[in-house]
C-alpha cells in the first residue's frame, strides 16, 4: 500500500497543483471519468486569461462527447473558433456521423499534411482517438509521438498495452514519473501498466484506483480498474459487488458490461445471464471494438458450421 508518507506527499502537491492551477478540478474530473462534474466544474470556475478559457472550453466539449451529446458540440463551436476548439469539433463529427467517417478522416489528414502546430496537443490528441477508433494504431502512436504533454504519453501507454508491448509502457511511464510523478494521468498510468504486468503489482493497482474513487469519487473508470484488479486476483465476488456499483450508476456503460459478462462465466452463473449482458452491449454499442470483434467472430463461427454442416 502507499505509505503514508507518500500518500501525504502526493496530497499536498495536488493542493498545491489546486492552488495554482486554476483547471486542475475541471482537468482531473475529465482524466478520472467523471464527466458531469467535469462540465459543472468548466461552467462555474472563474479564468484569468483567453488561453485558460479556450482549455477549459476543450475539456468542456470533450466531457459532453464523452456523454455522446455529439450536438451540443457540434452547434456550440462555431468556423472561428479556436484551432484547439476546431480540433474537439472535428472528432464529435467523426463520431456523430458514421457514413462521414471516411471524409473526416481525409480531412483531418489534410489538416496534418500542411503541418501541424505540435503546441496544438488538442488536434495531436483528437487525431490519435479518431485513428483509434479506426484500429490504426501505428498511426495513432505517430500522432501522439509529436507531442509530449502528459495526455499524449498516457494515450501512448493504453494503446502499447493493447498490443501487449509491456515494455514500450513502461517506457513511456518512466517518462511521465520523471515529468510530473505526481499528476492524476501518471498514477493512472501506473495503475495500468501494473495491471498488466500482474502478480504483486495487482495489488499496487487497485489501491491507486481505489485511492482515487476514496479522494476524488468512485467513476465508472476507477470502479472498473478496482474490478479488473480483482478479477485477476481471482477475487470473483468482491469484483461482482465493484461491477455491482458501477452498474447502479449507469447500467448502460459498455466496458461494465463486458467486465460484468466475463466476471459472470467465472462466478459459474447461468449463460442467459453473460448473454443478457451481451445483448445489451450489441443493442447499445455496436460501435464498441469489444462488440465489433464479437459479431465478427459470431459470424466466423456461423460460416464454420456452415462449412462443416452434414450434407443431405
């Protein structure tokens, strides 16, 4: 566990993060999920420069897509807006519209092949989600590579644990400690790449989520990172009462879903039950990845009975 030292240290830089940083509440509930509160936090703070208002205005607009109100953002930002803002529009777009989705694409590339302000992180960051989305990852880590705020390294880690590079993550982890160890987006990097290194380090993980839901409040994100600790720990129940939660404060969140139809075959539970999950999950979020490489697999298996069908 963190010592309590530490734990203390890491309080104190934050307060003194908070009194500094005047975004640091509307930052920090975006990184931990809590997107409400993200937008409740950008409405109300009070900002000393244009500069500071145009970022909060990207968080801002960034938690209503992550709520999927793709149309608040698409009327609210406006041709001459700033470029930063322009880059939030452009992934709303992208994900608002699927038959646009190619000519979005074409079009932020032609927006990178002029050349792109590497200050500008917002695009550097929204370009690499809308490659993500695509499952073009080599240039999705091409993009963020431009960059080196904190965003762009956490994004960098997500997608090398997605290809199992274990040792890429933790590359760029060391990269973000000695930047700013201490900053909300490096514990949960940590918490993730411990994760998937496994065995004691489950544990290391689960208390940094479990420190923040404690400190902050218990998001979708931390209360799922809590789980899948469990989950590898082969603590089935406590991972159930966790998914449980998360459940109760959306029960139409797809990775709670997910976690819920795994956890549900290892508890020994009836199929129907994973199945109903499943069904949720396709009838909401057929976008998902999860679900797109399932319904891929239900029709390769479909095609394989085919094949091996006993002739008449």
């Amino acid at each position: 566990h963190v010592c309590r030292a530490c734990a203390l240290r890491n309080k104190m830089a934050a307060m003194q993060q908070g009194e500094g940083d005047q975004l640091f509440d509307v930052r920090n509930s975006f990184y931990i999920g809590s997107y409400q509160q993200c937008i409740n936090e950008a409405q109300k703070v009070k900002l000393s420069s244009p500069e500071k208002e145009v970022e909060r205005d990207v968080f801002l607009y960034r938690a209503y897509i992550a709520q999927r109100k793709y149309g608040v953002v698409l009327d609210d930002i406006n041709p001459g807006a700033a470029p930063e803002l322009q880059a939030v529009r452009m992934l709303a777009k992208y994900l608002s519209s699927e038959d646009q989705r190619d000519a979005t694409i074409a079009e932020m590339e032609k927006k990178m092949a002029k050349s792109v302000d590497i200050n500008n992180r917002t695009f550097l960051l929204m370009a690499a989600s809308m490659y993500l989305y695509e499952q073009n990852t080599d240039s999705a880590l091409r993009t963020l590579h431009q960059g080196e705020c904190l965003e762009c390294m956490a994004m960098s880690i997500q997608i090398f644990l997605k290809l199992d590079r274990l040792d890429l993550a933790r590359k760029e982890l060391k990269k973000m400690h000695e930047q700013d160890e201490d900053a909300t987006l490096t514990q949960l990097s940590t918490a993730w790449v411990n994760l998937a290194m496994g065995g004691d380090k489950l544990q290391d993980a689960y208390y940094i989520f479990q420190e923040m839901a404690d400190k902050y409040t218990a998001t979708l994100l931390l209360l799922n990172g809590q789980a899948a600790c469990q989950m590898a720990q082969g603590k089935w129940d406590d991972a159930e009462g966790v998914l449980q939660e998360a459940l109760d404060k959306d029960s139409s969140h797809p990775e709670t879903l997910i976690n819920l139809a795994v956890l549900s075959q290892h508890l020994g539970k009836a199929p129907e039950v994973s199945n109903r999950y499943l069904s949720q999950l396709k009838d909401g979020h057929r976008g998902h990845p999860f679900v797109k490489e399932y319904l891929a697999k239900e029709n390769e298996f479909d095609r394989l009975v085919l094949q091996y069908a006993p002739s008449a």
